[in-house]
C-alpha cells in the first residue's frame, strides 16, 4: 500500500517532516513544539541540515536500543542530531547557546542528544 509510506510525511517546519521524528518501528510520533522550536533554531544559526537520528521511541523501541526507561525520547520532548561538516564540539557550544535543557554529548558515536526537559538542566558525556 504505497499510500502507507506517506504516513507522518508532513512538513512540520522550513527543514524538518514529521516523519523524522516517528519511531522506526511503529510509526508513532510524540514531538514537543519547543523542541521543534529549539532544533529551527538551531537550523537557521547552522544553515546546514540537521539529521535527527532518533526522535520519539515507543517503549518496546526504546528498551530495543537501551534507552533509560525513563527517557525523554519517550514523551516526544528529545531528539538525538547529526551535523556534517562540523565538529562536535561546535556543534555542542551552539546548542549551549540556544540553552536545550539537556544535552548529552556522545563523542564515540558522533551525535548529541538534544531535549527540553522541564526539570533542572543536565549535562553529561560518553
Ligand atoms: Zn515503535
Ligand atoms: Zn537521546
């Protein structure tokens, strides 16, 4: 059904779709309008795509992928970025700047993770 492949395949903002947000292995999506916010912005201070590697997880999905149980992947309020042609580190001093409430900073795997926790900011590395 060709028509199913356009599930979630909505244009959301300028550079994101819907459907990069959903989980891979269900389709749901969950998707904070601050954290879309957050990540335009960060977009338009870049001028450079951003690859978001993993957006909303189902539970089932997130276990999968050895999430904490307790995520923010898991209520649409975190997203993990890729950004070619600049180093991590850059990429995590802009995302300072644009004040994300959590960010993790994934040096092996190349990618930040990126939320807007409404708790106290967090920051860590791996
Ligand atoms: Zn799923
Ligand atoms: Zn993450």
């Amino acid at each position: 059904m060709e028509m199913l492949n356009q599930t979630n395949n909505i244009n959301i903002a300028k550079h994101f779709n819907l459907a990069e947000f959903a989980c891979p292995c269900c389709k749901r999506v969950m998707l904070h309008p601050k954290l879309l916010a957050k990540l335009v912005e960060l977009r338009d201070v870049l001028v450079r795509s951003v690859y978001i590697t993993s957006g909303y997880r189902c539970p089932a999905y997130n276990q999968k992928v050895g999430g904490v149980v307790n995520s923010y992947h898991l209520i649409g309020l975190a997203a993990d970025i890729q950004v070619k042609d600049i180093s991590l580190i850059e990429l995590l001093e802009i995302c300072e700047e644009i004040d994300f409430s959590g960010i993790g900073f994934y040096e092996k795997k190349n990618f930040l993770h990126l939320d807007v926790r409404p708790t106290k900011p967090s920051r860590w590395r791996e």
